[in-house]
C-alpha cells in the first residue's frame, strides 16, 4: 500500500494485515471515512453489509469457523451501539472477534456532544478487553494485543474505539506491526493425569460430556481415541455438536434439550463425568448433576468455573488432544463397547426415520431435519438458529464433524444465522452452506440477503415458516396451557427474495422438500426455500419425553 504519508487509518489497516485478517464487515461513517479509504488497495476485502448487527454476526461466525478473529467496524454512536448483539453472541460463544468503531473526537470526548455516548463503558461488560486508541503510536501494541487476547484460550470479542481526529494523526515513521507471538497450548500436569486416571479406574459408570472447547481445540480424534480404548459412552452439547461422530456406536447424541432426552438417562446411571473442553454455560451442570454427587474430571485449556453442582474432582488443564491421549494411556484398561450408545442410537434413528416418511402437509420436523441431512454432505455446513428449529436440529441433525451444525447457546441470538451464512462461505468456500431458521428470525436480519448477492457468496436459506415464534409458544404452552402474543404474519417471501435477486422457491408437498433443497444447494447463487412446518410436533415431542422410560 503506497501512502504520501502514514496516518493512524492506515497504520491501524497495516496491522490488520500483519494479523492475517482477510475480511472486514460493516458500514463505514462520517467519523471512520479515513480508515475505511486506507482499506483500499490493501489486501482486506471489506464487506459491505445492511446492517451493523449483520457485521458483527458475520465476524463472530467466521471467528468461530477458523478459529482467527473475525472483524467487524462501525462508526460511533448508534453504528456501533447496533454492533453489541453480535459481539455479545460472538463472546459467549467463545468465538473470537475484533469489533473497531470510530469515536468522537478527543476534542470534544470530555463533555456532552453530538451522538457522545461512553463505547468503551458499553462494551467492556461483553468482551474480553475493551478500550480507546489515544494516539497514532498506540496502534501497533493495542492491535497485537487485540488479536491476542481474543484467540487466546478461553477465546472472545474484543472492543477498540478510534476517535475520529486520532484516525487522522501522521502516525511516527517508524510506526509498524509488531512480530506476532505465537501462545503455544502446555502439555497436561503428569500428577493431574495420574489423580485423573484414579478416579477413572475406580468408575462402575464413566461418561463423557464434550463441549464447545473440544471442538475449539481440535480434539474429535482424540476424543474417539479415549472413547474406543475406554469404551466409554460421549455425549455432546448443542455448540460441541459433531465433534464426536454421530454415527460412532458409542455416540449417545446432543444434550440440551428443555426436558429430559435420551442421553440425560446416561448421566443419571454415570458415577463419574469427564467434561472435556465444556462450558458450563453450554448446558447447565445442575442437569448432568443434580445431586451434586457425581465426580467430574474436568480437561480443559483453563480452569473450571466455580458452581455447586461442577464440583470438579480432577482438573486436567492443557493441550486438550494431549490430555486425552495421556488420559487414556495411564488408565490402560478397556471396558468394551459402550452399549448405552447403540440403544440411544436406536431411539433416536426411529423418531428421525418416523419423520422421514411422513408425506403429511405442512411438513413435520422431523421429516425437514431428514431431508437435509439428506441434501448435505458429511462436511457440509448447516447454521441452525435460535428457536424451535434449534431444538429439532440439535436433538436430530445427525452431525459428523466439528463446526459442521452451528449453534448458539451461549447467548442462544435469533436471527445470526443468515449473515453467519455469508461469513461462514467465506471461510470455507468449497463447502454447501445451509441457514436453517424459522420465519421470525429470518426477517431480523434478511436485509443480509442484498449483501450476498451484490458480493456473489452463494448459500441457501431454508425458512421453517409457521407465521409465529414457535419456541415461545412451545414454552408458553407446557408451562400455562396456552399461549398468547406470540403469531405473527409474514410477506410473500419467494417475491421478496426476488426482490434482492435471489432465487426463491416455496414447497407446497412433503415430496418437494428434498428436491427443492438439492435444485437450490446445486446452484452457485444465493436461494430461500420456504417450508411449511407443523409444529403440533412440538407439544407432542415433550409429552413423548415426559413418558420415556430409563432406556438402560
């Protein structure tokens, strides 16, 4: 990038390129033009997005796909008040992600003017770090540490504010991006291992629970390593989804469900849980615990968070895939394959197979989770919002490998699945991208859909549509016996779709749900599929549940 004279803009850009980042998403503003010009002719594609919430659930996807901190920008005020919701998903996710606004001047910072509000005092409760770029020589330490702190384990959004004089100030010459340093992971503590392996030995019932943090760390294989030569039964959280094969026989599927599932029978029965690479805000310990009584082996990159129930007997911190290995070496003896996992595999095949071939209208859960896992590949990626569409994907999606069903349960957003699509093609473009969503959180951020078409990132978006907030009433109804101020009524959507210059397609048979969904992930363009759904399935999945019988 050849400049006349380096300014804050564009050494803030030369840093960004030193920490790799690839994308930017946002708006520019009045007060960030200068930043925003600097990005041309660098190596930083911008996205131009619709919305600033759009932007930060596009860096927060992509930060949670690659494990490199997404990027996202706004201009002060209200610009980046709008990004808050995404970098609030993206922190308790653990995703990690950099949100940049601009500020008003320092001139002006200290008393009350125009569109003044304290960014920083915002921010700082939903992210790791949170802070204002003083001056030009700043830039190069406050951008590394950025990146840092926001990659590092436990991962999270990170918050820089740019006063829109500071981002004009000649920059020293010999201002530049520091080396980055990389954080290697630390081998587990051999007497930790050891007390682990104890606990392990001494076990009538072990069961593992893997959450979001084994996906992070890369750890499937050595999580099937420890599961085949312990014969030990895993369980995953809805964000540890496919971390752990669901087609493995000793795969007891995904726990996070509002009432008592399957694979919860197996943590009744369990005498000790190893929780590998789990956040307890991913699912309650009380759940998997509810006594208090169980003893937990918790690995992990970081300690565990203190709670009555996750009273933790042995904490393994360290490399995750290390742990394992290590784990498993010390504790030496098999105890065959894990049976609770094929009779859960059972169960929860016959609700999915049931599904599948009912040909009723509008179209069951059931049978929409089947036929797209029918029209995706083992490493295609769904992103499954937040709803009562989350809960059918999550309990019934069969999912192969980590980041391939993506969901938030951290803060559990509606409407991040849609610009997550965009971010998340980006990342990995060779593979199908598929946003799974019910018709309330489509419309939260469907503006996304002029986005992906004016910057050619083909993916579908399949509306379950029932024209109310499904998981509310769900709610509503088991809790009071009715509902109320939860129905709603929606657009023509293929026509509005077509509007933006997507393909549009309505399914009006059970028949043509799967051919639709092939016709539109075939296509290299951005497509919405709107499905009918019935939803009557809902009440009665959580009466079927509340008269399951322990399966073991």
């Amino acid at each position: 990038m050849k400049v006349t004279s380096l300014n804050a803009a564009h050494l803030l850009v030369r840093c960004l390129e030193n920490e790799g980042v690839k994308y930017v998403f946002g708006i520019p503003g009045e007060e960030n033009i200068h930043f925003v010009d600097a990005l041309n002719g660098s190596s930083i594609r911008f996205i131009l997005v619709r919305h600033e919430q759009g932007a930060a659930f596009m860096a927060d996807m992509y930060g949670r796909v690659t494990g490199r901190a997404g990027v996202c920008i706004a201009t002060l005020g209200p610009g980046a008040i709008n990004l808050l919701l995404g970098v609030a998903d993206a922190h308790t996710d653990s995703a990690p992600l950099v949100a940049i606004s601009a500020q008003v001047a320092l001139s002006r910072i200290y008393k009350e003017s125009h569109q003044g509000v304290d960014l920083v005092a915002m921010f700082r409760p939903i992210t790791k770090w949170a802070e204002i770029v003083l001056r030009p020589e700043a830039i190069p330490e406050m951008v590394r540490k950025a990146f840092k702190v926001a990659q590092t384990e436990r991962p999270g959004a990170v918050y820089l504010a740019v006063p829109e004089d500071v981002e004009q100030f000649s920059a020293p010459p010999d201002a530049a991006p520091l080396a980055i340093n990389v954080v290697y992971d630390m081998a587990p503590s051999a007497s930790q291992i050891e007390r682990a392996a104890e606990v392990l030995k001494g076990a009538r019932s072990p069961i593992v629970l893997a959450g979001h943090g084994a996906a992070r760390n890369g750890a499937s294989d050595a999580l099937v390593r420890f599961s085949e030569r312990l014969g030990v039964p895993v369980a995953t959280t809805f964000m540890g989804k496919g971390v752990f094969p669901d087609d493995h026989p000793n795969a007891l599927g995904a726990l996070g469900f509002m009432r008592h599932d399957y694979a919860n029978f197996g943590f009744d029965h369990a005498d000790v849980i190893v929780c590998v690479g789990y956040d307890l805000q991913e699912y309650a310990p009380e759940r998997i615990n509810p006594d208090a009584r169980k003893k937990i082996i918790h690995i992990h990159r970081y300690p565990a968070e203190v709670d009555a129930h996750y009273h933790v007997a042995v904490g393994i911190e360290g490399n995750i895939p290390q742990s394992l290995d290590a784990l498993a070496k010390a504790v030496k003896k098999s105890r065959g394959p894990a049976a609770a996992g094929a009779k859960i595999h059972a169960l929860l095949r016959k609700e999915l197979d049931r599904g599948a071939n009912d040909d009723s209208f509008p179209v069951k859960p059931q049978r929409l989770v089947a036929d797209i896992r029918r029209a995706m590949g083992r490493n295609d990626i769904v992103l499954a919002d937040t709803g009562a569409v989350k809960m059918w994907m999550a309990r019934l999606y069969p999912t192969y490998a980590a980041n391939t069903c993506l969901i938030s349960n951290g803060l559990a957003t509606m409407g991040f699945a849609l610009p997550g699509a965009i971010a998340t093609k980006l990342a990995q473009p060779d593979r199908k991208v598929l946003a799974v969503m019910g018709d309330g959180s489509f419309l939260m951020n469907s503006q996304e859909l002029e986005t992906a078409v004016r910057e050619k990132i083909p993916f579908v978006v399949l509306v379950w549509e029932d024209s109310a907030y499904g998981l509310i009433k769900w709610k509503m109804n088991l809790e009071l016996g009715r509902d109320s101020n939860c129905d709603f009524t929606n657009p023509d959507f293929v026509g509005y779709a077509k509007s933006f210059g997507v393909k549009g397609f309505r399914v009006r048979t059970a028949a043509e749900l799967l051919p639709t969904l092939n016709r539109a992930l075939s296509d290299d363009s951005v497509s919405l599929v709107v499905c009918p759904v019935d939803y009557s399935e809902n009440l009665a999945l959580t009466k079927m549940l509340g008269e399951v019988t322990d399966p073991f």
